[in-house]
C-alpha cells in the first residue's frame, strides 16, 4: 500500500559511513508514495555524491544555507514549510548534538528550526559514542521535545566494534516514517477525476463548449488527494490553478478527455465524471475560419464518445461515480443515467439555479444510488466535496 501517497520528506543526510543507505531510502519512500527532497551537510558529500541523491529524488539537492541560486529556485524557509516531515537519516553524534542545542549553522540544522512539522531522526554511530553519556543526554532532549528517535539497531559496524549504533535498515525507517502520518480514507488508492468543460472545434477560431469552470471537479480533486489518494485530474480547458499534489492532465476536447481517462482508468480504484463534456462534436472541422456569406449556417453534429459508461464498461471496473446535470425531475433522470451508464452513484445537481452547479461557488446535490437517495443542501464545493469523499471512501469496496 501506498502509505505515503502524496506526503512530502524532506531527507536530511549527515556524515557517516551509514550516508550509502539513504539512497536505498529514497527509493523506498518513492515506492511508498512520497515526494522526496533532499538537504546534506558537507561531511554527508565525502560519503555519497549529491549528484547519486539528485538522479534518485529528481529534485536538486540542497547543500547550503547561503547558495543565492538555491534560494532563488527554493529558499529555505519555502524548503522548510515545504516538508510534511524531516527526516534525517543517518543522523551522526556531532549533529544530533547540534540539533540538541538549538544551533542553526548551517542548511539543515536550520531547516530543523524553521519548520513546523514532524521531525524524526535515524542516529548511526560507533557504540562508544552512541553509549557516550552525552549523546544519551542529548537523545534524552530530542525525545522530550517530541522528535521521533528511530533505532539504532545493534550489530557489527563498519568499524570492526559490535554493539548498538548502526543505523536501523531502510525498510524500518520507512515503514515508522509513514506511521507518523494519519492514514487518509482513500489512502493507497488511486482516483480519476474529470473536469470542467471540453471545447469542440468548428473552425481554427470557434467552438462549441458549455459555462462548467471546473470548481466542482477541481475540490473533488483537492479533497481526494486530502484524504491521502494518488489523484489525477483530466480537466478541460479552465481558469484554475492546478491542484496541489495531484496530477492534472490538461485536454481540450471531449475525444482527448476520453483517450486520458481510458488510459489512466488502468489501476484506478474510483473513477468520479464531473465534467460537462460536450455530447456532439461537428462532423466537419473548417482548416480556415469559416466566412459569414450566407444568411444562416448549418453545423452537422457527432455524437462524442460516453467517457463514463466506457470507464464503467471496463473489466475490473472502478467504483464509478456520475454527475448529472439537471433541470427537472432530478431523482427520475439522475437513476436513469445510473442504470443507462452502468455506474454505481449519481450526483445529480439542478443547474438550472444559477446559485448552484455551472461556474458557482457553491452546490446542492442529490447523491442517487439504485435504491435511495440522499440530499445535500446548498453548500461551497469545497466542503461539499470533502463530504462527498468521504461517503465515497466508505462505499468503495476494499
Ligand atoms: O464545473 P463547475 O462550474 O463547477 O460546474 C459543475 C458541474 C455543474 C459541471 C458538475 O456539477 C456537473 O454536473 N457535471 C456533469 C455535467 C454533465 O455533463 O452532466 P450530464 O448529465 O450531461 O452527463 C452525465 C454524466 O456523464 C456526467 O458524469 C458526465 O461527466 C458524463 N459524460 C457525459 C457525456 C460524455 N460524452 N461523457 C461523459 O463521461
């Protein structure tokens, strides 16, 4: 399972010989679902090089505290709020002492002062230091402050001794790493998301599209990655900042909207169509505009592809949600898509109040299953979709 799906590590790399694992480490996080970026002291490059952290992360590495160029593409306080967690691994005596005493001389230390969240630390040492009154007083501190000591584990050293002060492996690191964070509801699974509008051309300057902004199927998407979900967003074209840690997939027409979905489709656990796509696209489209010489024009129009009853037509379908665009008879309409597109729940909305549905702020749904139906009064689509995930995260099937 995915169980650091979306969360953001910062790694933290001091010097010791245990400095090769924490390439290991990287590529465990990753596995398990994190963003990784690292910061290493200057005792931690005469291990292992910042180029082997920066081809495993896939971000730049971070070396100093007064770089004008790292400060200007990431500055340390935007590093520092930037991280869900801090962790260092390994964390050698001489900084675990620093850390102890508050002291912020260099990138990483002070990283540890500037920031807000969680910070654990992996120490790895010859015995006798990790024995050394000092150092057990120091550890002492760092527990009484709340920062999470992992390990270290006991055995040979690279040093010839055996005793306590290797660092724990790896795998140990990130499995308590990732037990530090709540387990969100949609945690491990995989969700797509469509939505906003989709454009379908009639010449190189017109088209045919319709008033949805993507605000619904945006929250959907923030409310989604929330809950701790790997997030995809096919959106259509929209005035909306991409949602944070989610991948947004931009397309214009419905056939592209409908070409990304079937192929993200492929290991999604639920699937929710919030988009108004269009459902004719024209037969023809004009290479040059079109010139206004007759008194009228006709366009002959397609049917477009249906992107959510080809979702939930799939083998191994995923939990398949609807939206349903209304403006009578919402319950009658909405149950007749759910049984016409094969889907397991319809949120249908009345857009023929301004107020709510297309390009608002706020909606009100009903939210159809075969045999029920429930009603969510006027409320801002942020908070209607993290109800609406919530519900949804419960009715998926494990
Ligand atoms: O984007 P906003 O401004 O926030 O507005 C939100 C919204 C009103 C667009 C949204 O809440 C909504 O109702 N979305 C669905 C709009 C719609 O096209 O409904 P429909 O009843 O025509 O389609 C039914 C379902 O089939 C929808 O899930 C739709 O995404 C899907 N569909 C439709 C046609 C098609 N070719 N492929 C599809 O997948």
């Amino acid at each position: 399972m995915r169980l650091l799906a979306n969360k953001r590590i910062l790694l933290g790399v001091t010097g010791g010989i245990a400095a090769y694992k924490s390439a290991e480490i990287i590529r465990r996080l990753q596995d398990a679902g994190g963003s990784v970026r690292v910061v290493m002291t200057t005792a931690a490059t005469e291990f292992i090089t910042p180029l082997t952290m920066q081809a495993l992360s896939g971000n730049p590495v971070h070396l100093e505290l007064l770089d004008t160029d790292a400060e200007a593409a990431m500055g340390h306080i935007e590093l520092a709020r930037w991280a869900d967690i801090i962790l260092i691994a390994p964390a050698s005596a001489d900084f675990i002492a620093k850390i102890a005493h508050g002291e912020g001389g260099d990138l990483l230390s002070t990283l540890c002062l500037a920031s807000r969240s969680p910070l654990a630390i992996a120490p790895a040492m010859n015995q006798g230091m990790w024995r050394n009154a000092s150092t057990q007083h120091n550890i002492e501190r760092l527990r009484g402050r709340g920062i999470n000591i992992f390990g270290p584990a006991e055995g040979s050293q690279a040093c010839g001794e055996v005793g306590p002060g290797r660092m724990s492996e790896p795998e140990d690191i990130v499995e308590l790493t990732a037990a530090l964070f709540e387990t969100g509801a949609l945690a491990g699974k995989k969700v797509v998301i469509t939505a906003g509008p989709t454009r379908e051309a009639i010449d190189p300057v017109r088209y045919i599209s319709n008033h949805s902004s993507g605000k619904m199927g945006y929250a959907l998407a923030e409310a989604a990655a929330e809950a701790g979900a790997e997030t995809v967003l096919i959106s259509g074209p929209v005035n909306l900042a991409p949602p944070d840690r989610v991948r947004t997939i931009p397309v214009i027409s419905a056939q592209e909207m409908y070409d990304a979905a079937l192929s993200e489709a492929d290991g999604c656990q639920l699937f929710i169509a919030s988009a108004a796509v269009a459902d004719y696209r024209p037969l023809q489209v004009s290479e040059q505009k079109i010139k206004k010489s007759t008194d009228t024009l006709t366009i002959e129009l397609v049917k477009n592809p249906d992107i959510v009853s080809a979702v939930a037509k799939r083998p191994n379908r995923p939990y398949t949600v609807g939206f349903a665009a209304e403006t009578a008879n919402l319950e009658d309409y909405a149950r007749g898509k759910l049984e016409r597109k094969n889907l397991d729940l319809v949120i249908a909305n009345d857009v023929s109040d301004r107020t709510i549905g297309f390009n608002s702020d706020d909606n009100a749904v009903l939210v159809v299953e075969m045999q029920s139906s429930e009603a969510i009064p006027k409320i801002n689509k942020s908070i209607l979709a993290r109800q609406l995930i919530a519900k949804i995260a419960e009715m998926i099937p494990e």
